[in-house]
C-alpha cells in the first residue's frame, strides 16, 4: 500500500500542534506553581514576622516629690509641687467635635479657647497645649481626658501600613517639679535654695545651699509610684487581684524648731536696724539654753530662692556659721573663765589699769577708758584689755589653746547647716608669746562665728555645760510619724561654780557696764560686748564688727542670744550698735510670750 505525501504532511501538522499544547500546558502549571510557592512564602512570612498587635497590659507611673521644710508652728515654708503637660494628637480629634474639645480644655485648664485653637491650627499630629499644668488641673484634666473619650471626641484611626485601629486621646503627663517658697525670703539663708536638673525629660529639684543642700538625702523623693495591669478598652489599668502597684514614697518633710511667727518679727526688726545703724549686716541667733532648740536665726541679708539676682549673691552664705570674724572682746569672758577655773585667778584680784595705756614687749595696749586699778572681775564688767592681757599671763600656751577648743572654738558649732566657717585659734606653741596671749585674750588674732559664740555662751547659763544648737527638730515620714532628731551630749567646759561666778559677773556687766542698755524689768539679763577692727589684705582698716552676746532668762525658761553687726557706720561700739538689737529681740520676745517678765507690784 503506498502512502500518500498529503496524508504525512497531515500527520506532521498534528504533532506539532500536539506539541505546543502540551508545552502550553506545562508553561500554565509551572506559572500556577510559581504563583502558589509565593503565596506560601507571603503566608509564612506574614506568620513568622513579629505583628503590632495592640498590648492587653499597660502601667502608670507618678514621680515622688521632694519632702517640705516646716517651721516650729506648722507654716510650710519650703514646698515641692508636681508640674504637668498636656498633649494631644490633632488626627484623632473628630473634626465635628473639635470646638467643644477647646471649650472644654479651656475651663478645666483655665487656658484661653483662642490660644488653644491657635496652638491646634499651627501643625498637625502631638502638640503639646501647655508645660506648666499645676496638680490640681492635672487632676481636673485627666477626668476630662476619660469623659473625652467616652464621648468619642477622639476618633480611632487605622494605621495604613500595619491595618490596625489606635486611639490617642488627650494625655496629662508629669512633666517634672517645681520648688515653692510661700512665705519668700523667710528664714533665708538659713534654709537655702534649690536648682533644677534635668533627667530625661522630667525636672527634678536637687539643693544647692543650707538645708535644702544640707538634708538633701532626707528630703529627696524616695519612691516612685508605679500601676501595672490589665487595660480596658480606653487604656485604663483595671485594678483587682491581679493587677501590681507601687506605692509613692516621698521625701521625709523636716520639722525646724523655729516659729514662722517669731522669724518674721526678727528679721523686721534687724532690716530696721540695719538701716539705722547704716550697716552692711545685722545677724542674731536665739537658742533655748536647756533644750539646744535654737529658736531664731535671722539675718537682714536674705533673698528670693525663686529669683536670685547677681546681687544676692552675697546674700546666699548663711553668715550666722559662715562669716568668719575676729570677735574682739566678748573673748574676754572666756579667757576670764578659763583662768578662773584652773583657780589662777580670784574676781577680786586687783590688776593695774596704767591709766589705759600698757606696754607688752613691743605692743602698746589700750583701754577706751583710763583705769587705775580695778578688780579681776571689773576687767569684764569694764571691758579693760589692758587688764584680761596681764591675766591671761598666768596661763601657759597649752592651757589658753586647750581652753578655747574646750570652748568649741575651731570646731563645727552645729551639724545643721552645711559650708560652716570653722575659723582658727593661735597654736599652743604661739600663746606661749606674752603678744599673742594678750591679744588673744580680748579676741583679736583668731576668728569664729555667731554660732559658736552662742554655743560658747551657752556654758555660762547652763552649769558650765555648752550645747550644740539645733535648728531641726525631726523628721516627718509619709504616714505622719515623727522621727526625732537624737539630743546631742552636752559637754561639761568648766565646773558649774565657775559658771555661776561668770554669770553673775555678765549679769552685773549689763546692770553697771557696757550692756546697760539691755536691762529689761522682771528679767536676769546678763552679757558681754565687743568691738574688733576688720582686717583687709593683713592690715588692720577703720572698719569694725560689733557683738553682744549673753543670756536672758526668766523664771522658767533660758535663752542664750548674740548679736553681730558687720560694719556699721553710725558707730563703733558695741554698745550703739549690738546692744540696742540685742534689747529689740529682748522686747519682741516677751511680746510673744517666749519670756514672762516677773514685775512684783
């Protein structure tokens, strides 16, 4: 049989069809593999892929403050307050309801609607509506915030690369702290100031001077606050069994033994004198003698902690520990008791005036008033230099030097207040020269301050034990409880004879000497003056410092108080100048019923 050439083209033609169709079809199932392998490598890839799925948790937490300084009779006279910010997101306000968000923000912040509708108009997304939102507000803002939301004001949104739906609402956050003096430059420098520092984004206090740098670790806020649980729907913390908190711990608050009412008094009266007696500072120190309580400590040179000036800043050392003077003749006393306890001397010794002037070595000596002769005790009562220089003689170098650190002179007179002057007194080995015994027997050629004269005149009221002054009383902890500040030992200088002999020799000083002028009916007054030139570049100028320092005491209670006077240009003495200050506080006192006058009728 004979094949035809038609019927092989024919069959040539279907096996080539039959060839495309089937690379036709492994092509479509190779592409519809392909298709499948990336749409399984999407799925995984969406599974495997960490997703921003919206927390079921959330927390809260609040900054603990600083603790407050309080005076004596409950005034607060240093306060921490909490500083808040508004923020919000303009996407999420719901446009129909934006003006009732600005009338209400406007009465919950107190913020003006227009300076509110002005700062949403300037950008879209977080603005930040205020910085400076008191506690009070705050707490007012964040009910607002819930009830804004509750009232769907705030629209949810998607998130177009992710699909999910967030919200964010109006937000009050703490933002740092503010520190407030109510009662301004009160108790200034004694209670110091604060600055702020900055800790990621939230403003912290830390104390720069006085107790607020002194007690820093005992002020500082010691805990935070902090709330950790399951949210609801509009993000707040659902508290039950299972959900944490952290209690707030703030700083312990300090308990000073100082009356705001009795402060304020003292420190007009020294602004007063100040001018007066044309001086560049007045300072005074009052201490309860049996408690160590210091009751006023005040200085004409004070400041606004809120907005110290360039000058002020002579004004931030607290002088009353940190200005550091030769005291001149209220030494005297001391030297006078030193000798009289080691029985060197008898008050009725007779000592040599030289009619006020005496040579010591290469020293010419004067008195302001000439003397004859005068008895041991009236070198004190008349402030005679000429005598406490010839009896300071009959000690040795050692004995003068170990005297006066006996004394507390050198020494810190108080662990209350920080940066103390400690000041100096001559060596052992230099008291041995008859020079500097002699002129360091009436204050010159060493340096204290109020302090520790207070401190030092604190032995003569008190057994011829001296006390270490106490500005604070105790702590306050979060629940109310006081924590006493332990009493300091007392420190028996000299026998309780010499000091009863000392006193009596001030009382008569203020009833026939130099401090006349403090004699207040009713009352046993007694002290001592002094007057000392100022030393500029190791020479001695015509300046001066004056001082009083004493006791006042009635029948149930006793007070140790000095004076000091920096510089004042209507007199140098002692006696035109501390004394009457001395008197003032004498007066304000028994005003105030700290001393009960004993006037027999």
């Amino acid at each position: 049989m004979r094949i035809k050439s038609s019927d092989v083209h024919s069959y040539n033609t279907l096996t080539a069809q039959s060839k495309n169709k089937s690379k036709k079809i492994f092509l479509l199932y190779t592409l519809l593999a392909i298709g499948f392998l990336i749409f399984l490598s999407v799925m995984l890839l969406n599974v495997l892929k960490p997703r921003s799925l919206p927390s079921l948790y959330t927390k809260n937490t609040s900054y603990a403050i600083r603790g407050n300084i309080l005076s004596a009779d409950g005034f607060t006279l240093a306060s921490t307050t909490k500083l808040y910010k508004a923020v919000v997101n303009t996407r999420f306000i719901d446009p129909q309801k934006k003006e009732l968000f600005i009338e209400l923000f406007s009465i919950y912040s107190g913020m003006k609607a227009n300076e509110i509708r002005k700062k949403l108009s300037k950008r879209k997304g977080v603005v930040v509506l205020s910085y400076n939102i008191e506690e009070k507000n705050a707490q007012y803002l964040k009910k607002l915030a819930y009830e804004l939301r509750r009232y769907k004001v705030f629209m949810s949104r998607e998130n177009p690369r992710t699909g999910i739906k967030t919200m964010q609402g109006l937000s009050i956050i703490q933002s740092g702290e503010s520190r407030e003096y109510p009662y301004k430059e009160l108790l200034t420098p004694v209670i110091g100031y604060t600055h702020k520092i900055e800790n990621d984004g939230y403003t912290k206090i830390k104390g720069i001077k006085g107790l607020e740098k002194r007690f820093e670790a005992e002020l500082e806020a010691r805990q935070d606050e902090l709330s950790q649980g399951k949210r609801d729907v509009n993000g707040y913390i659902i508290l039950n069994k299972n959900s944490f908190t952290k209690q707030q711990i703030d700083g312990l608050n300090i308990k000073l033994n100082i009356k705001a009412s009795l402060q304020i008094r003292m420190e007009r009266m020294l602004d007063s004198m100040k001018e007066e007696l044309e001086a560049k500072e007045v300072m005074i120190a009052i201490m309860d003698t049996k408690t160590a309580k210091v009751v006023s400590l005040a200085s004409s040179n004070r400041y606004l902690p809120k907005d110290i000036k360039k000058e002020d800043y002579p004004s931030l050392n607290s002088g009353m520990v940190e200005y550091s003077f030769e005291p001149g003749s209220v030494i005297k006393t001391v030297t006078f008791a030193l000798l009289l306890d080691k029985q060197l001397i008898n008050p009725y010794d007779l000592v040599n005036g030289y009619n006020g002037r005496f040579k010591i070595g290469r020293k010419i000596i004067t008195d302001e008033h000439e003397f004859d002769w005068l008895s041991a005790e009236n070198v004190i009562v008349h402030s005679s230099n000429i005598g406490i220089a010839q009896l300071a003689q009959k000690m040795s170098g050692m004995e003068f030097h170990e005297g006066l650190k006996k004394f507390g002179f050198s020494k810190l007179s108080t662990p209350d207040i920080i940066y103390e002057k400690k000041g100096s007194i001559p060596s052992a080995t230099r008291l041995n020269n008859e020079i500097y015994k002699a002129t360091c027997s009436y204050g010159y050629g060493m340096h204290t301050n109020l302090m520790q004269l207070i401190r030092a005149y604190s032995v003569f009221n008190n057994g011829g034990k001296s006390v270490t002054p106490q500005i604070v009383d105790s702590f306050i902890n979060e629940l109310g409880q006081e924590i006493k500040i332990p009493k300091h030992e007392q420190i028996q200088v000299i026998n309780p004879s010499t000091a009863q002999r000392v006193k009596q020799i001030l009382i008569k000083t203020v009833n026939k000497g130099t401090g006349v002028k403090t004699i207040t009916e009713g009352l046993e007054v007694g002290g001592k003056t002094g007057t000392a030139h100022k030393v500029e570049d190791g020479r001695y100028v015509n300046r001066y410092n004056t001082a009083f320092l004493g006791f006042v005491n009635d029948e149930t209670t006793k007070y140790t108080m000095g004076v000091v006077v920096v510089e004042p240009e209507k007199s140098q003495f002692a006696a035109q100048t501390s004394v009457p200050v001395f008197k003032k506080a004498i007066d304000i006192m028994v005003e105030n019923g700290y001393l009960k006058p004993n006037i027999i009728k």
